[in-house]
C-alpha cells in the first residue's frame, strides 16, 4: 500500500525537520518502553537511531526486532511500524556516517553505542484539525 497524500521527499523532509521521535519497543514480559531519541533518514526512507547498548531497549530489539515510532509533535505526526536492525561492520560504518551527518550533537559512534536501521512496512500520516475530526492517511510514500 502506498500513501497517495505523501511523496518520498516529503517523508524524508518531515523526519529531517524534526529530528527526534520517540521509539517504542517490548521486552520479553511484553512490557512496553518508549525512549525519545534522534533521529536521521536515509534517501531509500529507511530511520536511524543510536542507543547506549546497555539500555533496554537494546536487550528488548535482541528478543523482538518490531518498533513503533511517533516523529512530530505538532497538527502532524508520523505513525511508523517496522523490524529495526542493528547494525555491524561496512554497514554500520556507512550508515553511521550519514547518522552522525544529521545528528551531529550526538556523541561519536563508538562500541558504547548501537546503532539501528528501521525499514518501515507501515506508516499513518495523522493529522489535527481544528473543530474536525483528524486527518489519516495510511501506506509508506512513494
């Protein structure tokens, strides 16, 4: 399914501009966490972010790969779903560049941290409007 409403460069725009999301994943109970991280976007669309690898939402992703994510915080937000990877040798070295390029306050990428590719199989554009029910629309952009 596609999103009629969202073209590709618009996604890539708004995950930019924003810069953070907060990520949601489950340990092994099937108890939800949520962390706000930084966030960066490469030009196929697929989401970055880094964790300390002794945070739990590293232990969690070991044992279930699925993530939600909320990016935006204003009228617009973007609901996204989908397995994140951890990333390793050439590909995380070249993956981290391009992290580190849009989140350039972040520490440096050292084994102290991991590093994740989400590739998103679903996507809600959700939208506020004033004195109207909310706007959504559902598929990854094209």
């Amino acid at each position: 399914m596609t999103n009629a409403e969202l073209t590709r460069a618009q996604y890539i725009d708004f995950v930019q501009t924003a810069g953070l999301g907060v990520v949601a994943t489950v340990d092994a109970q099937g108890r939800p966490e949520a962390a706000l991280v930084d966030l960066a976007i490469t030009d196929d669309g697929d989401l970055l972010f880094d964790s300390k690898v002794a945070a739990r939402k590293v232990a969690n992703l070991a044992g279930n790969d699925r993530v939600a994510l909320v990016v935006g915080f204003g009228r617009v937000s973007l609901q996204i779903e989908g397995p994140a990877d951890l990333l390793v040798g050439a590909e995380r070295a070249a993956l981290a560049s391009v992290y580190t390029e849009q989140c350039p306050t972040r520490p440096a990428m050292t084994d102290d941290f991991a590093l994740f590719r989400v590739r998103p199989d679903w996507l809600r554009v959700y939208q506020v409007r004033p004195g109207q029910p909310p706007l959504l629309t559902v598929g990854l952009p094209e």
